[in-house]
C-alpha cells in the first residue's frame, strides 16, 4: 500500500508530465505555423496573457481527485510554461487558481503522442 508521501510525490510527477506534454506540443505548433495558419501563435498569446495577469503572480496548478492533491506554481519563460521556485516568486492570496482533475491528465499522459501531435486536443482555457 502506498503512503501519503509516495501519493503525493505520484500526483507531482503527473503535473510535470502533463506540462512536458503541454510544452512539447507548444513547440511542435513553432514549425508548423507557416504551414497551417497561427494556431500555435495563438495559444501562446493566450497562455502568456493568462499567466501574466500580475508581473509578482504566478498561477497556482492544482490537481484534483476528490479534494486537491498535489500543486505547482507557474509562470511563462520564453514561450514555455515553467514551475516557479516559492522562495524565487510567492504566490499571494488572489493568485489565480487552474484546477484540473486527476482522470483528464492521466488521460493525456498516457495518449502523450497524440496530445503532441494535435495541441487543439489539450484544455487551453
């Protein structure tokens, strides 16, 4: 039987893989624009805007089952979404608050490619 502490460390793994998934695909829409229109572009000024509401705020990440299990804070470094150090940038009472349930990114995860592949699939909003 796995312990709290192994619970937790599984949900944060689950979070940073659903982000390596999310910046994968962010990058891949990168060589694809000339292509296919401004998509990537898109989603990127979206994200940025999103995460960007106030210069000393990152956007706490929560991830859910019943009640929230695991979060992380991000932020956007040159077009990629990254997890903020606590001590480098606090997050204060009003930070904004994206909640995401455990079976969407176990879903996502284990259907990585074909997140990557098609970034329309991915819950942007």
């Amino acid at each position: 039987m796995c312990s709290k502490q192994q619970d937790n460390l599984d949900y944060s793994a689950l979070l940073h893989s659903y982000l390596d998934i999310c910046n994968q695909s962010l990058k891949g829409q990168e060589g694809q624009e000339g292509q296919e229109g401004q998509e990537g572009s898109v989603v990127r000024d979206i994200l940025s805007a999103a995460l960007s509401g106030s210069e000393e705020q990152a956007v706490r990440f929560l991830l859910r089952d019943d009640r929230p299990k695991a979060m992380l804070d991000l932020d956007i470094d040159q077009d990629k979404l990254v997890v903020c150090e606590a001590q480098q940038k606090p997050v204060s009472c009003e930070a904004q608050n994206w909640v995401f349930d455990y079976s969407y990114l176990q879903t996502v995860v284990d259907n990585r490619e074909l997140y990557i592949k098609e970034p329309e699939r991915l819950d942007w909003s």
